[in-house]
C-alpha cells in the first residue's frame, strides 16, 4: 500500500536533485558572464576567473587551459596555467 507512495517520494528527490545541479551550473554559467564583462582587459585574468568557476563546478582538484597559438597552425599550445584547489 505504501509502495506507490515510496515511489513517488524517490521520484520526486530525483527530480530535485536534478533540477538543482541544472540551477547550480546555470548559476556558474551567469558568474562566468559576469566576470567577462566586468574584466574585459586582462586576457590572463579572465580565463583564470572562468577556470575557478568551472573548478569549483565540476568539484575538481586541478583545472588547465591550453591556448593555441594560431588557428591556422597545427596543435601548438602556449600557455598552460594548472589551478590549484582553493
């Protein structure tokens, strides 16, 4: 009798759940945004304040960003910054 009523609940807690990790990542999306127009002059700044926020996103101990050079020039890469967990 209470089977129906179990399932609803577990039903009910997925839905939830998901719901606040699209909320979460929708969040960290605008932060990024923000960020992007609130410093729009240093390259190096912005990507290390888009790497915090994937970082703490994704719950990860390291983050890096590879850069290529040139579009046009096979996979060369010139910068590679690894963020420590803060």
């Amino acid at each position: 009798m209470y089977l129906p009523f179990c399932g609803i609940a577990i039903s009910n807690a997925q839905l939830f759940a998901a719901s606040r990790k699209e909320y979460d990542r929708s969040r960290a999306l605008l932060e990024v945004v923000n960020d992007l127009f609130e410093e729009q002059t240093d390259l190096e700044k912005i990507v290390r304040k888009i790497m915090h926020r994937a970082q703490t996103l994704l719950k990860c101990e390291r983050c890096s960003v590879q850069l290529l050079e040139d579009i046009e020039s096979p996979v060369h890469f010139t910068r590679f910054a690894p963020l420590p967990l803060t």
